[in-house]
C-alpha cells in the first residue's frame, strides 16, 4: 500500500499515487519534475519538502524556475519511513505514469502489455549500455597493454631487465627468504657446491692475489672469505636480506674485516666504494639453473663494475635435457587422480602437470643421453639472451616409457646436491625404444607477473605443455 503524500490515504501502488494527486489535488507530479528538470536527487528533495510541508497544490503550481523551495540538504532525509516514492527513479517514474494514465488503462491485458515492452526496452537500452561499457574496457585492456608492452622502462643506460626494475618492495618476499638460516645451512652442507668454489679459489691464487673481488648475493660470507684466503686485497660483499649481519660478525669473528667490506642492498640501488673490481664471484644458481633470475643481478654488476680485463666465476655453465622412464613415479603423482578413494579427480591433472617437481632421481630411471640446450657464458651473456627457444634431440638408450627431466651439474649420476634435479611430468607417457631420436622444442623466459619465476614450455612428439617454475 501508498500512503498519499498529502493526505492520510493509502493507494495501492505509486501510479495509482500518483494518478490521485492529479486527479484530486491537481498536483502533476511528472509534470512537476519535467517542468523543474529535477534530476534523481532534485526528485526525492521535492517530495520529502511536500511531506514535511504539506504543501498545496497551488503553491507547487506557481513556484517559479528560480531557487526551488527544497534546494536545501535537509529534504534529502525521508520524511515516511520506507517511503515508495522514494524508491523509484524519475525515469521510472515517467514510464509507470504513463502506464496508468494512458486511456487503456482498465484493460488489464493491455497494461501488461504496455509494462512488458516497456521492460523490454529498458532491457534492451541497458544491454546496448553493457556492450558499449564492455567495448569500452576491451579498447582500455588494449591500450594499457600495449603502454606495458611498449614503454621504456630503463632507469639509466646501466640498467636493464625485468629484476633490475624491481623496487625494493615488490621483491621482499624473494630476500626475505635468505634472512632464514636453515636455507644457509643447506647450501653450506653441500658440500658439492661449497667445496667447488673452495678448491677453485684455493688452487687459483694467482687469479685472486692482489685482486678486487665483489661478492654478489654474499649470504653467511663464505665465497668473499674464500676469496680473502685465496689473496684478495679486498672483498666487497653485497646482499639484501638480513643475513648479512650475521655475514659481518662471522667476518669478524674470522679476523677478516680488514680485507672484506660487506654492504646490505640491492647491487642496483647502491653505490660501491670503488669504481671498477677485478673479478666478480656468485652463488646465484637456482633450479633449472635459471630460476630466481638472480643471473640478471650479477650481469647488472658486470656491466657496470667490472674492468675491461674482468673475470666472473662461475664463468660458463650448461643446461642439458635428459628422458626419464619411471612409471612408478607416473603413477603416483598423475595416474593417481584417476581414482582417488573410489572418487574420480581428473581435473587435478591439469593443475599438477603444470608445476615441476624438484628432487633428486634415481640414475637407472634415465632412459636418453643428455643433450646441452643452453649454454651460457657469464663474460658475455645478455639478460635478453636468458629467454630462448632451442630445439633439441635425445637419444633413447631403453625402450619404456619416458617424462621429461632437466639438468645441469647437478645430473643424477652425480653427488647429491641442494639442486636436485627439475622433473616436467608428461600427462601421458611417450612409448619409446632403442636408438629412437626423440625430438622436441623447449622455450624458456621469465613469468611477466613474477620475473624470479620461469615458464618453461615442452613440444614433445607434437605434445605441448607449459610448466610455471616458482
């Protein structure tokens, strides 16, 4: 029910309200809002003043264009709780009078009609308003991709890569990690890796002695100590994350201040008290060699530190690509949603897949010689050339069924290392057999939402699949 905004009446809808006022009080409220191009707020004003007031019908009729009696805010406060008037918009508002005024309005069937294709255009008036907002943020996506896509975004001639544009906040997550100590104790007890830099530098005084080193992403200190041993005359040692205090008072407590100045920053936002080093030393290796991009950040610090003359050590590394036969392992972590519980879960294959497994593998489950598909030569290489398609082709030495597995150094004939191996899972084995060559493509480049992490896509035997690496 209406309650007449006048009298004390109720009325069955707001047409039928608003059909009375006009008919018994000669107040034509759609008229009223025409006349005065009353907007949505000017409207509800209008009709909380009338409730408050209890205006008459003359009054309303002679007020003039200029300032309107309930311009001010306070009408914006409903004077009849719940009020129906106010719960419809003047368009609405126009069309409902329109209904119940027009002369067939005691033909039911014909006002049903009239309210449905009134519906009908207001549907469709809102549809071709969706498509053209719709349109208009296809156009917006567009546009803002190719601002992304095209834009420059070097800070200076020394910078480039996606790593070194990062600010300090967007890669917190990634140093926070390395303030952990259990991820120092993990890498210093590989003895495989520790030990290499060790020996090298010990066996290669020569290189170090009198030198310059800068130790890029020091950790506990342990390769800018090597390097102090092995003869340097000075050691400046960069990390970000807060394991660098420890760095300094294991450097003291080891009597090595003299030699090694340690410095907490990113090597792209500080400035070194010297302006051109000798050699540059990393640990920066990551899964499949690549991941975390911290690559970029040593050649970032070659380009703009080392002499002409310069070493960096490690000074070239592979990625090679090996088949791997292990059914068992297919079984557990693919076959295994076929059936889980008595519950079919299929679906979950395509979210596994797409993750690599990293774990060290059982040398007799590889079924190919491996094959070299990237070879880098930290003296030269580009931040752009870290993105690559090569195709390659491996050798079946078993006749099985194969996956695919990725390693370097780190092969599993090898000593076991904080590394492991990264294993792509195939969703369906590849029958194999002897003396086949099995060819495919691999395509390697950074993810754009997170330039630590790497997608790395598969062409198999014409099946493609993309792994995301983070």
């Amino acid at each position: 029910m209406e309650v007449c905004f006048s009298l004390n009446r109720t009325l069955a809808s707001v047409s039928k309200t608003v059909q009375h006022c006009k008919a018994d009080h000669g107040v034509d409220i759609p008229d009223l809002v025409q006349k005065h191009r009353l907007d949505d707020y000017g409207y509800i004003k209008m009709i909380n003043y009338i409730r408050n007031t209890k205006s008459s019908a003359e009054s309303l009729l002679l007020t003039s264009n200029g300032p309107l009696p309930w311009d001010s805010d306070e009408y914006l406060k409903p004077a009849l709780a719940d009020d129906p008037l106010l719960q419809i918009d003047v368009e609405e508002l126009s069309e409902a009078t329109a209904v119940t005024l027009s002369p067939a309005a005691d033909d039911q069937v014909s006002l049903l009609l009239q309210r449905a294709t009134q519906a009908e255009d207001r549907a469709q008036r809102a549809e071709e308003a969706l498509a053209r907002a719709m349109d208009d943020l296809h156009k917006l996506k567009l546009l803002a991709q190719g601002l992304v896509l095209n834009a420059d975004t070097s800070r200076g001639p020394s910078r480039s890569g996606a790593i070194a544009e990062l600010r300090e906040d967007e890669d917190e997550a990634y140093f926070s990690s390395y303030g952990h100590y259990s991820i120092h104790e993990e890498m210093l007890k590989d003895k495989v890796r520790t030990e290499s830099y060790r020996d090298f530098m010990y066996r290669n005084m020569d290189i170090f002695k009198g030198k310059v080193v800068l130790d890029v992403g020091c950790g506990t200190g342990i390769l800018s100590m090597f390097a102090a041993k092995a003869g340097a005359r000075k050691v400046i040692a960069v990390d970000q994350s807060e394991i660098i205090y420890q760095a300094m008072d294991i450097v003291r407590s080891n009597k090595l201040e003299d030699t090694i100045t340690l410095i907490k920053g990113r090597i792209e936002e500080i400035d070194l008290p010297v302006e051109k080093v000798d050699i540059i030393i990393s640990e920066w290796m990551g899964y499949f060699l690549l991941f975390e991009s911290m690559l970029d950040s040593v050649l970032y610090a070659r380009d703009r530190y080392l002499a002409e003359d310069g070493l960096v050590y490690p000074d070239r590394c592979n990625i090679s690509l090996a088949a791997v036969g292990d059914t068992q392992k297919h079984s557990d972590r693919i076959a295994f949603w076929d059936a889980v519980y008595g519950f079919k879960m299929t679906c979950m294959k395509k979210a596994v897949i797409p993750e690599p497994v990293v774990e060290m593998l059982k040398p007799e489950t590889v079924i190919s010689e491996p094959a070299v598909i990237k070879t880098i030569d930290c003296g030269s290489v580009t931040v752009s050339e870290l993105k690559f398609t090569e195709d390659f082709s491996l050798k079946i030495t078993a006749s099985t069924f194969c996956t695919v597995s990725v390693m370097f150094s780190t092969a599993p004939d090898c000593t076991k290392t904080h590394w492991k191996q990264t294993v792509f899972l195939l969703e369906s084995p590849i029958p194999v057999k002897t003396g086949e060559e099995l060819r495919g493509q691999i395509t390697v480049h950074k993810n754009r939402k997170d330039p630590r992490a790497l997608l790395i896509t598969l062409d198999i035997a014409g099946r493609k699949q993309t792994y995301s690496l983070q």
